[in-house]
C-alpha cells in the first residue's frame, strides 16, 4: 500500500492544520482532543483517548472528583471499603 503524505507548515501562532482527507480517515471531528507524542525521529499524533489513572484502560472511563477512573476500578475500590 502506497503511503500518501501531506505537507502542512505552522503558522505564526504555532498551529498545524491536518488536512481533512487525515480527519475524516481518523474520524478527527471539530473539538476532539488529540495527543501529540515524540516518536523516534518524529512525532506520533492520535485521538485522545481518557485512560483511567490506576489500570490504564480506556474504556467506561468516567471522571470522578477530577480524575479519570474506568467503572471497574470503581467496583474494585468500593469492594475495598
């Protein structure tokens, strides 16, 4: 499979635009977060995705009193009490 590849300059204000055929491959929509990681030789760009503090899962995380906890470290911590 051929790469395609984009080139995209930053702006005066340090912006980046990706270009839509990225976001829509990605399923990137207005106001989504993404994560920006060193990588290499390179940077690694993702979609955001809240991860609980304690198991570092992503799935069923809730926030709770301003940290990110999955529902099943919730069940674990209320078993402990």
């Amino acid at each position: 499979m051929r790469q395609i590849g984009y080139v995209s300059k930053i702006d005066t204000l340090g912006r980046v635009v990706i270009p839509k055929p990225v976001r829509q491959m990605f399923n990137l929509e207005k106001e989504d977060s993404i994560e920006i990681l060193p990588k290499d030789n390179g940077l690694l760009i993702r979609k955001y995705q809240p991860t609980c503090l304690f198991c570092g899962e992503s799935d069923n995380v809730i926030t709770f009193e301003g940290v990110k906890v999955c529902e099943e470290c919730v069940k674990r911590m209320y078993k402990k009490i």
